[in-house]
C-alpha cells in the first residue's frame, strides 16, 4: 500500500491531521502486505494530532533530498528503508 502522512517521525510514527484518515489508513495497512510511504521532506520529524500506525509498520519511506539527517538516518535506523527522489 502506498499512503501518504502529515508526520513521519521514528518516534511517533505514521500521523496525519485527521481521525478518519488515520482510521481509514490504520485499516488499509492491516490488509497490506507491505507499506510504502510517499511524503515530502518537511512532513519527516514532524507529529500531527492521530496516529496511523507505528513506524515499525512501514517498509519503506520515498522522499525528497532537502532535509537532511538526522531525520531520515533515525529512520533508518528504525528499519525503513528511505529513498530519495
């Protein structure tokens, strides 16, 4: 599944700004196989109000390159694999 996030942070994982959202997305990832996240770099290392799941959850991250480490490197870190475009 790809899906994309308000926030992608190693610490409070997958979240976006809305509790439906969250749910619904929360729903689609259970049925998934594997999890890709599609977001821009100012969404990395940011936390917004409802958790879609926890970073442990998602296989890999697909980015751009204007933020720069930490961020990406502690995702890494947290076993996702980070691409960027």
């Amino acid at each position: 599944m790809f899906v994309g996030a308000d926030g992608v942070s190693s610490r409070s994982s997958l979240t976006t700004h809305h509790e439906v959202e969250a749910h619904t997305n929360r729903a689609l990832i259970e049925r998934s196989r594997s999890v890709v996240v599609v977001a821009d770099s100012s969404k990395i290392g940011l936390v917004a109000f409802a958790q879609i799941c926890e970073i442990s959850t998602v296989g890999e991250l697909i980015t751009d390159q204007r933020r720069q480490p930490p961020h990406p490197r502690r995702l890494s870190d947290a076993g996702v694999r980070v691409t960027t475009v």
